[in-house]
C-alpha cells in the first residue's frame, strides 16, 4: 500500500534530480527500512503526516547519495541544481561535514571490493557493468552484493560515536 501510494512522487524528484529509476527503487527501499527500524526503536513519536515524513527521509538519503557520489568527491546541490526547501533539511554546514566526514571514514574501513562496488554504483555504472567488472555470476548477485555494502557501511556509520552527537 505504501509503496502504490508514494512511490510515484518519490521516482518523480530522483528522476529530475540525476537519478535514475534503479536509484528510485534503491532509495525507496532505504526510506522504508529507515523508517521501519524508526518504529521498532520507538523514534517515530507523534507523525503529522507520513507522506511528509517519507518523502523527508528519501529526499536526504538522495542527497547523501549525491554528496558522496563517485568516493569522496564532493558535490555541492548548487552544482547539481537541486532544488530543496530549507525547512526539509535544518541541518548546519558544520554538521554536513561532520557526517560526510563519518561517513568518509567508515567507507575507507570497508574491504577493496566494497569500495569498488559502491564506487561503480555512486558513479552511476548499471549493475550489469558492475556484475562484469566485479566478476560476478549475474545482475542480481551484483545488486545483492551492492545492497549488502550498503548495509555493512550504514551500519558502522550509525554505531560510530559521533554519529549522535
């Protein structure tokens, strides 16, 4: 249901924001999980709207894919001509860096091919290519294994200290 009702809007910014519709389904798939982990921890509190809350979520996952597009080259949303209220995102310069600095940290900490792997995806290389260049058996594999780099560097970046503070 979820998914029939705001996946729609959620392809529609990605699209017009450099992404493509794998990018969509990858960032949407993350927002859920976000906010199904938000739930179980009891962080969700009194939500006005959900469709506001979703949107948020996948709105800045999409940015921080952007930021750390292509390893560590960063990206400023004026270059990328990226449209976002300031409300959405009350979060500093200062505290952009730091995160962007956790998460540099944590993705030099993942083995050779992780890196690779993430690389190639941030660099919007399709999976099929990345399934070649890796040596993999297939499309799906290499999408497994991406989503699994994914999840090992998201979860050492949110047990890293910093990351609360």
């Amino acid at each position: 249901m979820i998914y029939k009702l705001y996946f729609r809007d959620i392809r529609f910014y990605i699209l017009n924001n450099s992404g493509s519709q794998a990018d969509a389904e990858d960032v949407f798939q993350e927002t859920l999980v976000v906010i199904y982990r938000n739930a179980i921890e009891g962080k969700l509190g009194q939500l006005v709207q959900f469709n506001a809350y979703l949107y948020t979520i996948a709105k800045y996952i999409w940015l921080k894919r952007l930021r750390d597009n292509l390893g560590n080259r960063l990206m400023s949303l004026e270059e990328r001509k990226i449209d976002i209220p300031e409300e959405d995102f009350p979060v500093s310069e200062v505290e952009r860096s730091v995160r962007l600095g956790i998460f540099q940290k944590h993705f030099l900490d993942l083995d050779a091919a992780c890196q690779k792997i993430l690389k190639l995806y941030f660099g919007k290389v399709p999976m099929r290519e990345i399934a070649k260049i890796m040596g993999f058996r297939n499309e799906e594999y290499a999408r497994r294994k991406k989503y699994l780099c994914q999840k090992s560097l998201a979860d050492k970046v949110r047990s890293d200290p910093a990351y609360d503070e």
